[in-house]
C-alpha cells in the first residue's frame, strides 16, 4: 500500500524532474525503487511524458508490472531503465507492454538480462524503435538470431550488444540480417567473437550503412582486421574501434 507520505514525496520528485514542455521525465538515480515505481504511476502528469528516465532506480521484477499495466503512459517513445535489477522476470512482462510498439528508444543495460528475458525482447511487438541499447546482458546468440529476423527492428540505427554473450554464431545471422538494412551504428565489444565474426561482417550484403562499428576487446586477430578495413559491404565505415 502507498502511504500518503510516500504519494507526497513522489509527486514532489515528479514537480522536480519534469521537462518545462511536461514531455520529459528525468529520474535517474532517484532510487525510488519498486514502491517508489508503483505510487509514480499513480501521480499527476505521466498522460504527456514521450521520455522516461528510470535509469539506476533499484528497479526490480516485483515493480515492473506497474509500470507495464499502466494505461497512462499512452505517449511514451523513450524509455530508459538501464542499471536496474528487473532480470528475466521483469524483461518478459515488460516485452509486452502496451507501450512497446511506439518506442523508439530503449535502454535496458545492466539488467541482469539473460537468455529467456533476451528472447523475450527479441520478439517483441516493437514496430517504431530505432535505438536498442541491452548492453551487458547476458542474452546470447538465440536472441541476436531472433532480432535479425524480426520485422519490428527493420527501423533501427542503434544497436548496442556490448557484452552479451554473442558468439561468431551470432554475428553470422546478424551479418545476413534483411531486417537491420538501416543499421548505422554497431557496437559488439567485449563479446567473444573471432574471425569468422569479422569475415561474416566484412562480407555482408545487407548491413551496407553502417557507419560506426565497435569491436574492441574482441578476438579477431590481425585478419579480422584487415578484413574490415577492405570490405566492400561496409563502405560508409567513418569510425571503426579495435582498441
């Protein structure tokens, strides 16, 4: 139960954090935590807001369902809740939240995300979403895999897998990925990936935009390389990070 002091301080967070335009609402490191969640989607103002910061909050699986069984939040396009603890339990209801088909930008890093949760957003009803951002997450190759074949990522520019677990498995699917065709910015490092990731993508015929690749701490070796930096498929590379 919300105690009316808790509504109080809430709403006061809410006076504070919100845009001059109400649209944006900037509550990062507020550590408002799963109770703190629940009376926020109980206060005033949240009919406008397109941008939700509730990154490092101590978010767990135990408040998202607030979050996903609001009906207020009919405005919502960007959602932040990266350093949170919402795990596979908080990822998969999420997944299907009635807001998630007009996101354009969402970021879940350090999550403690992993395969089932991975797969959940993976398959999510996303239709618009043009930034996805699960860094260091453990969701694996099966959930790359599913991504690339999902037509709701067919929008997106961004996407950071830094340290999720991917395989060169992984990449290869990703590298003949029609869906990712607008991809610009990559960013796999500190992912386990070898040549072969390199010559999957230094040989792809449909990642033909990307324009920043990040592949540092990684295993590709002098070949892996080379051979990025002689592709013909990534010929609008302007950054490409080894290091």
């Amino acid at each position: 139960m919300i105690t009316p002091t808790k509504m109080e301080y809430i709403n006061r967070l809410v006076a504070e954090c919100l845009s001059e335009e109400g649209d944006s609402l900037e509550m990062k490191g507020r550590f408002i935590g799963d109770e703190g969640l629940e009376a926020l989607m109980m206060a005033d103002k949240l009919e406008d807001i397109e941008n939700l910061d509730l990154s490092k909050n101590k978010i767990t699986h135990r408040g998202i369902p607030h979050l996903v069984n609001s009906d207020r939040l009919v405005k919502l396009k960007r959602l932040y809740l990266g350093e949170n603890q919402i795990g596979d339990k908080g990822t998969i209801p999420l997944s299907q939240a009635s807001f998630i088909p007009n996101l354009v930008h969402m970021d879940v890093r350090f999550n403690h995300i992993g395969p089932d949760g991975g797969m959940a957003l993976a398959q999510g009803p996303f239709k618009k979403i043009q930034v996805f951002i699960v860094q260091d997450n453990p969701i694996g190759d099966a959930a790359l895999k599913t991504m690339a074949t999902n037509p709701g990522f067919m929008h997106v520019r961004k996407l950071n897998i830094y340290r999720t677990q991917i395989t060169d498995k992984g990449i290869k699917t990703l590298a003949k990925s029609k869906v990712f065709k607008k991809l610009k910015h990559l960013n796999l490092a500190r992912n386990v990936l070898r040549v072969d990731a390199a010559l999957a993508l230094a040989n792809t015929k449909t990642l033909l935009n990307i324009e920043t690749l990040l592949m540092f701490d990684t295993f590709i070796g002098d070949q892996g390389v080379d051979a990025l930096l002689k592709s013909e498929g990534l010929s609008k590379l302007k950054t490409l990070r080894l290091t």
